[in-house]
C-alpha cells in the first residue's frame, strides 16, 4: 500500500531546522514524520488527508479516545471564566472529590501537570516522612526523564540514559522486576537507609509485563514491616486498567501513588495521591510543591468530566472484551502468516513483538525478544493505515468498538501478507 504523504514530508523538513530532530519530545524520535490534522474517537487523519485507526492514543492520555466531547465542552465552558487564577477555583474541589472517590483507597490528592514531577514529589515525601534518602527501584520501570530516576539497565548494568546526565545512582537500588525475594534480601541488609520501593505495578512501558501472583501484595507486607513508603506509578495504569488503577485491580493499596494520561481525556494533568499523615506536610509548607499551572482552570475540568464519565458510564468491561478480541486476531494473523507475532498483558494495554511466545516477567526476558523488528514492522503499519508505537504497547480506549477491531484486524493482515513482518 501507498500512502501519499508529501504534506507531511514538507513539514517535517520545516520542523527540522526548528526544534532538535524535527520534534518535541524524545519518545517520538523513533516514530514516524507524520503530521496530524485532527483526531476524532479512535481514529486519527494527516494533513495528507490518510486515515489512521489509533492504538497509541497519544502515549495513554486519551482514554476516551480524540476530542471526547464532554471533555472538551467542560473545558471551554470553564475557560472563558479563565484559565490561571494564582489562587484557588471552586473546580479544584470537584475534581478532587471525584479523583478520591474513584481511587478509594488516599486521603488526599495534590494535582500537577506531569507525571515526572509527580515521581519526584511522591519520593521527597517518603524521605520527609522516613528521614531516609536512598529507594529501590526495578529494572525496566519509567519513572521520568530527570538525573535520579532516568537509567538504562543492559545485562543488569545501570547506567546513566543520556549525555549530560548527572550520575545520582547512588540514591538507589535496581532489582529485577517480579523477584520478591531479592527485594526481602535488600531490605533486610539496608533498610534504614530506604525510604521506598518505587514501581509500576504493571511494567506498562516495557512490555506491558504484570505483576506475579502475590507479588504486590509480597511488596506491601514487607514495606510494612521495614517501615518504608510503598509507591506506586500509576501514571499509564491509573483509570485506565481498572476504575482505581492498579491498586483496585489487584487489591493492593500503596502508601502514595502518582497518575497521568487517562485520568484527564488528553488533557496534561498529573498527580499524587496518598494517605494523610504522608500528604499533609505539604499543607504546613514543610515539604514543598509548587507550580504555576498546578490544578488550573482547564486541568481540573478536564479531570471533573473526565471522571464523571467514567463513573455514570463505565468502559472496563468493553474494554476488556475489545482488547481480548484484538489480542486473539493478532495472534491468529501471526499463525496465519508464519511470523512469531506474540502479544502479552492487559486487554486495555498490551505488548506486541516477535519471538518466543512464552510470557515474559521482567526485563532480562523482554530484551531477549526480537524488539527492532517489531519497530521495524511498525512503520509498515503506518503506511497501512494503523498507528502504533514502535516500542510495543497498544491501547484501548473506551472509543474503540466493533469498526475499529474490523479495521485493524484488515490492516496488519494486509500488512504481514505483503511481507511486512518479515525480516
């Protein structure tokens, strides 16, 4: 199949004498120049006028697929009354009350605009309530992109990720993801120096790996007789894999938690949630958070109707079904084509790659799957029409139904039957 895409071509030869590699933000370096005009559900249409069906959904954020309308009407609505006031709205109240409600187990929430802020400020609380400095970590786990949490992990070897990158390794400790005993090892050899164990309790940006039976619930017991502050990143798994997250899905509650992309309909909004006596010290000035644009105006209307939404009309069982569904034609069209096409995790986020099909359960066996093909063959589904990361993860959003699993289905079957899964 070919796609013209010279509109798209010509912006991105403008985009390159602007900004470092023609985009704003590292994780698109590896994706492909196109340009977007619009969004609507879940489908997306370049400014060459192609239609793509859309299992990326802007990195995770739009749950309820593009331009969901409640969304979008709330925020207009609440905007032309303005946006940053330097003081307190009575929408902030609102979107919190909804935020707690749906998360069920915090006592308080304090609302920012990135997911890797929030990392940041979850961890100076756990060292302003333990008076501890160091954490532990798991390999393969995205906490943001600043000096104390960006690392590379290659054969169990840290490193720093990017040049320029200060080395504040020794803040913390890298464990294998999904092995309970070499965390009880650690915090029996170190405790009293850590204050937390940080983790995706889905390990949704590598992979999509989840957790071991009794793994979570391992972690908690042992932050609990350790004294040290359980952390949860729930910025891809907050909303999206269950009403409460992952703490909801799984039935286990962390200490402080951070959230993103799904909890706003697109909107950049990001938080921390936790139990009072962890999230109070902010309040008496004693552990500080600021920002400008913390709970503004649009932010917290975009997370008041994003939550009403998914409290008066529930997606989790659709999704559930559609990502089922999808899961079992990609792997049938993988059977059909002779092509180890394998997917692995959620049905509301999932990883696709070639190789042995086996479930994989940390990052030693993830590395060891064909990745770069994977990346390759996604490009490929672009030119079909289908919008996916080259890293891997898919997701389903409360607009996917019916047209867009028939669609896609058609699409990567086009796709692996003019060869584009091979090698």
């Amino acid at each position: 199949m070919t796609r013209n895409h010279t509109r798209s071509a010509e912006l991105a030869a403008r985009a390159a004498g602007l900004t470092p590699g023609g985009v704003h933000s590292n994780v698109r370096l590896a994706g492909p120049r196109v340009f977007f005009e619009r969004g609507e559900g879940a489908w997306l249409w370049d400014v060459d006028g192609n239609d793509y069906v859309d299992y990326l959904l802007g990195q995770g954020p739009n749950f309820l697929g593009h331009a969901p309308r409640a969304v979008n009407d709330a925020v207009a609505a609440a905007m032309r009354r303005g946006s940053v006031f330097g003081a307190q709205h009575a929408l902030e109240n609102d979107a919190s009350e909804l935020f707690l409600q749906a998360v069920g187990w915090a006592d308080r929430v304090r609302f920012g605009v990135s997911g890797t802020e929030s990392v940041q400020l979850a961890l100076r609380l756990a060292r302003a309530a333990t008076g501890r400095r160091r954490f532990v970590r798991f390999a393969g786990h995205y906490h943001g992109w600043l000096d104390n949490v960006l690392v590379r992990t290659v054969d169990e070897t840290t490193t720093p990720a990017s040049a320029g990158q200060l080395d504040q390794f020794d803040q913390f400790h890298v464990l294998p993801y999904n092995d309970l005993a070499a965390v009880e090892t650690l915090l029996a050899e170190h405790a009293d120096d850590l204050a937390a164990i940080l983790l995706e309790p889905v390990m949704c940006n590598s992979g999509v790996v989840p957790p071991r039976d009794g793994y979570l619930r391992g972690l908690r017991d042992l932050c609990d007789r350790h004294s040290v502050v359980l952390i949860f990143d729930e910025v891809i798994t907050g909303f999206r894999i269950a009403p409460g997250g992952a703490a909801d899905r799984y039935g286990v509650a962390p200490d402080l938690a951070t959230y993103g992309k799904a909890m706003a309909g697109g909107w950049p909004v990001a938080a921390v949630a936790g139990r009072a006596e962890l999230m109070d010290p902010i309040g008496t000035g004693e552990v500080n958070h600021s920002g400008t644009f913390n709970a503004s105006v649009p932010a917290c209307a975009a997370v008041a109707a994003t939550l009403r939404q998914l409290r008066d009309d529930p997606p989790y069982d659709r999704l559930e079904t559609h990502g089922g569904k999808l899961v079992d034609g990609l792997r049938e069209l993988g059977t059909r084509h002779d092509v180890p096409l394998r997917a692995q995790g959620l049905p509301m986020a999932f990883h696709m790659s070639f190789g042995d099909p086996s479930p994989i359960h940390d990052l030693g066996q993830l590395d060891r799957l064909d990745l770069e093909r994977y990346a390759r063959f996604a490009h490929v589904l672009v030119d079909y029409g289908v919008w996916v990361a080259p890293r891997g993860i898919w997701y389903i959003s409360a607009a996917h139904g019916e047209k867009e699993l028939v669609a896609v289905l058609e699409r990567v079957d086009a796709a692996l039957a003019a060869g584009g899964g091979d090698r």
